[in-house]
C-alpha cells in the first residue's frame, strides 16, 4: 500500500512547493478540491465525511509516531556503537603503552640481544638507496590501486562538473544546478524517485536524467531556486553509513578515501569519541603524505629513547618494522 502511495509523492511535492503558507494552505487546496469536484460531503449522511477523514489522520499519525520513535532509536543505537567503538579502542590503546612501558629486564635482555644479532647480520651488507619522495608518485594512489585513475573531491566531499556540482554529508547530498534562463518553479520539470532523478526546464532537454548510486528516500528530499538561476535539490540518503563515489551512475568516481569529514562536526561528539575520529583523520593525512601514522611515531619514540639509552651501539645499518 505505502509503494501503491508513493507514486503521488513527486507530484504532491510539486504542489506543496507552490503553497507558500506551508501544510495548512495545502490542505485547503485539497478540501476545496475535494468540496467542489466531488460528493465527498454531501454523498454520505451528514457527518460522515469527518469520520472518513479522522480515521485517515489518526491512521497516518500513527504511522507516523512509529516511524519517528524507530528513527530516534536508530540514532541511538548507532551513537551507542560509536561509543562502545571508541571504548574498545581506548582500551587497547591502554594495554598497547602498558605493554610498552611494563618491560621485564628479561624482555629487555631479549631484546638487546636481537638488535645485536642484527647488526652483526647487516654489518657487511652494502647500504640500500633512499627510498623515493612519495610526494612524487600519483597522489599516493598506488598505495590503493582500486582508487587510481578516480576524480579528487571537491571540497564539499563531491565533485564539480559544467553543467551541475554536488557536495555531500553522510546524511544527505545537496545538488547546484545553474539555469539558463531567470526560472520560476512553474518552469521547471524535476522529478525524484527512490532510484533516479531528473531535473531541467520544461520543454528542452533535461539538464540531469539518470539513476543514483544508491536509494534515496523522496520524502525527505526537497528543491528550491536561489536567485532565480540555481536549482538547489537536497537530497536525503537511506543508507547513512557511507560516502557515494558518485551521484549518477553516468558520472566518473571519485576517490572516496580522499574525503576529509567536516572538522566543525567533531564539536558534537563527547571526548573519547572526538579523539578517535581525530586520530584517524590525522593517520590518514598522514598516510597521503608520505609519513608514519600516531602508532608508528610512537614506536619511533620508544626506539630512538632507547637508541639515546645505548650511545655505544651502532644502529646505522639496522632496519625496523
């Protein structure tokens, strides 16, 4: 029944957007409609246009109630991963320094003994070259061969082309569309379903036709025009969890592992959180630079602390996982 319904939604959508008092004018329009096209009042006994019209009401606010309390749950239930997430990291994190501060002097021993045999391993060995400037090679896109050859985002985490550009949350997607002419909402054709949009100006060839990347859900999803020449189109993902590497599957990709999360969200995550979403952001700049992540700076610290420790030691020719 709910599909059956939602086959009305674009052109009820287009209606709504043309009443300028909001639900309430909207609704009259329609009980106009109702009152001088039809015999919804006067085809019954008196009165009972208004149980037919209750029962409908209090069938949707029911609907409705119960989608809103699924999806405040939903919210929850994902912010509660988030934190048993950052819970479980903060706690190996604790055991990794506990492991490297809570060294036995058998350990240690082992331990010199190791570095030992290794230089005397290497100590015949001819010195290898300097690895190349990974600042050199294609924006560290042979690190992950399967993002070669894809678009950088924009800095709205999607990409620009002539005819439009789009920019996305993990929540929704906004589309810009320049207009050839001043337009009003009369003029233009634009129609979302779950799985494809198209939008231009009536009569010519549609600026935008095809279908999305992934579903979409046309309820949330909504279009105005910005001073007369844009066509702005919000658009509300089903599936919150993950970034699109493109809007319509005509598009070329981008390369997803180079989207950057905006930093002003992180203010509303508590601390533990904050510092792992962080930490990551952090390791992956730092991968794309060329350099070592927090965990192996911190390695680097507790070898070159040790290196300070043991002056007599030679380590030039050592190498280091």
């Amino acid at each position: 029944m709910a599909e059956d319904l939602e086959k009305f939604d674009s052109m009820l959508l287009a209606m709504a957007q043309q009443h300028t008092g909001g639900v309430k004018d909207l609704i009259e329009t329609i009980v106009s409609f109702l009152g001088r096209k039809t015999d919804f009042f006067v085809g019954g006994e008196p009165g009972a246009w208004e149980k037919v019209v209750m029962d409908a009401f209090r069938k949707q606010e029911k609907m409705s109630r119960s989608e809103h309390e699924a999806k405040i749950k939903e919210r929850q239930d994902a912010d509660k991963r988030i934190k048993d997430i950052a819970e479980k990291k903060k706690r190996e994190r604790e055991v990794q320094e506990s492991k490297i501060t809570e060294v036995t002097d058998d350990e240690a021993d082992k331990l010199l003994k190791e570095i030992e045999e290794k230089r005397h391993e290497m100590k015949d060995e001819p010195a290898e070259e300097a690895p190349k400037d990974s600042k050199n090679d294609d924006d560290s896109d042979n690190d992950d061969p399967k993002e070669k050859g894809k678009l950088k985002p924009n800095s709205g985490n999607g990409c620009d082309f002539p005819n439009y550009k789009w920019t996305q949350t993990l929540e929704e997607i906004e589309l810009r569309i320049p207009l050839s002419m001043t337009a009003r909402p009369r003029d233009l054709c634009v129609v979302i379903n779950r799985k494809n949009l198209k939008a231009g100006i009536k009569n010519q060839e549609a600026i935008i036709d095809g279908d999305f990347q992934h579903d979409v859900k046309v309820e949330e999803c909504s279009w105005v025009i910005q001073d007369g020449r844009i066509l702005v189109i919000s658009i509300e993902k089903v599936n919150k969890m993950n970034w699109w590497s493109k809007l319509i599957n005509t598009d070329p990709e981008i390369a997803t592992r180079k989207i950057n999360p905006d930093p002003s969200k992180l203010s509303d995550l508590d601390d533990e959180t904050r510092g792992l979403v962080e930490k990551m952001m952090f390791d992956q700049r730092q991968k794309e630079m060329g350099l070592p992540t927090s965990d192996e700076q911190k390695k680097q610290d507790v070898l070159k602390k040790f290196m300070e420790q043991h002056p007599d030691m030679d380590f030039s020719k050592c190498k280091f996982n």
